[in-house]
C-alpha cells in the first residue's frame, strides 16, 4: 500500500504529485513527475555500528525492558535489545512492518524488497529503536510501481512523531529534531550514525534531483528524531 496524504492542514500535499525512488540505504524525496526505475545495488556508507558494534547481537538473550516510571528521564533512558515490529507516523499516514536490513557484498546497506512499497527496513546490526544508540530505519519512496511508504518523509517537520512497535511489546515514540538533504557526495556518515549515548533515531530515504543515467536521487533526505516516550502497546 502507498502513503496516503495525511488529512490535516500541516501535510506537505504538493508532494503527492512527485515519484521517487529509493535505490540504498539513504534515499530522498524527489521531486519528478513519473516514476523511475530501482538500482537497489546503489547506497550510502553503512551506519558506523556495522563497523565496530558496542551492543550485543540479536540472538543474545534479554530480559523484557521495564517501562520508565514518569519521573524518570526519557532521553537518557535505554532499553533492552528488542526488534521491531511497525512504524506508524500519522502525520506522513504511515503504517508499516519492518524487514531487517544487512550490509550488502557493495559495502552498502542492502535495500528493501522492491515488491513491497509498504514495507521499512531497519539495520539489523545496530541499536534497535530504544536502545541506547542510533537505530537506523530506511524505506523507498517510489518503486516502478507507484508511491511506497517514505513518499511523504521529507515533509516532516521538527516536533513530529514516530511510533515503532518492539517485540517486547513495548512502543517507543520520538519526536523529530530536524529534517536535512544531503549530498550522495558529501554524505556526513559520521554525523548520521553518530553514536551520543542516548537512544536515537534515523530515517532515510532519497531525494533532489534525479539522475537518470545513473538511475539514482543525487541527495538524501535524512530525519533526526530522539526518544521522546515509551508505553506498553
């Protein structure tokens, strides 16, 4: 299923009219008119845990993570290790399950599958949201298909939440800081994946202009968000 338009006012609706694509880890909101082909081999340097994860791996056992009692501080609060399950961000009419994601054979994050356009795709070897970290969260913005789930990611604004339901049962909520576009060139890594000791997270998907000999977005659009609340689901 494509991202619908949200109903309320603050929704970006110009940007139902644009396709895009996303052909790796860090994809971006276009800005074209018909819809393009997918190089899911294409992507960005892979989140810097792939390189020296600080966490244990998924198949570590681990008691169910204690909801924090409202005195504690949310933002210096981390989970247990738990994977997730959906992504719900009302503001953008997002609803959708996780796949988990690898770095691929290019040293590149692999991409979603492509026949799925309500479908998001976490890093299976860094935090999972909730964990002290940064959880990296990537999605396409348009298959040859149609719309898919990150079409409206873009127009995020600072304040706005995301909703991701773990395993545990539990639902972690972030509020978004910034949303950024960066060049595929100048990718800051560093600064995306950065890890500052507070569970945080990051949605990627593609944007700017789009290259069609290279059948890829010359930009990523990457959102900031920090956890911001967690209740049982």
């Amino acid at each position: 299923m494509a991202a619908q338009q949200p109903s309320d006012t603050e929704s970006a609706s110009p940007a139902l009219g644009r396709s895009l694509l996303w052909p790796a880890v860090a994809v971006g909101l276009g800005f074209l008119l018909v819809y393009n082909s997918l190089d899911a081999s294409a992507g960005v340097p892979p989140p810097v845990a792939a390189v020296a994860p600080t966490r244990a791996p998924a198949s570590s056992p681990a008691a169910a993570s204690p909801v924090p009692s409202p005195s504690e501080s949310v933002e210096s609060y981390g989970l247990s290790r738990s994977e997730p399950e959906r992504i719900r961000i009302k503001k953008i009419a997002v609803d959708a399950p996780f796949t988990p994601l690898a770095i691929g054979p290019s040293g590149r994050l692999d991409a979603p599958p492509v026949n799925d356009r309500n479908l998001a795709g976490w890093f299976k070897d860094g935090a999972t949201p909730g964990e002290r970290g940064t959880s990296v969260v990537a999605g396409h913005v348009d298959t040859m298909t149609g719309p898919a789930v990150f079409l409206l990611l873009g127009t995020l604004k600072p304040g706005n939440k995301v909703s991701i339901t773990r395993e545990d049962g539990i639902v972690t909520v972030f509020k978004v800081d910034s949303v950024e576009t960066f060049s595929k060139v100048n990718f800051p890594d560093e600064r995306v994946y950065a890890d500052n000791g507070t569970a945080q997270l990051r949605l990627i998907t593609c944007g700017g202009e789009y290259d069609k000999k290279a059948k890829d977005y010359k930009d990523n659009v990457v959102v900031f968000a920090h956890l911001a609340g967690v209740r049982p689901a």
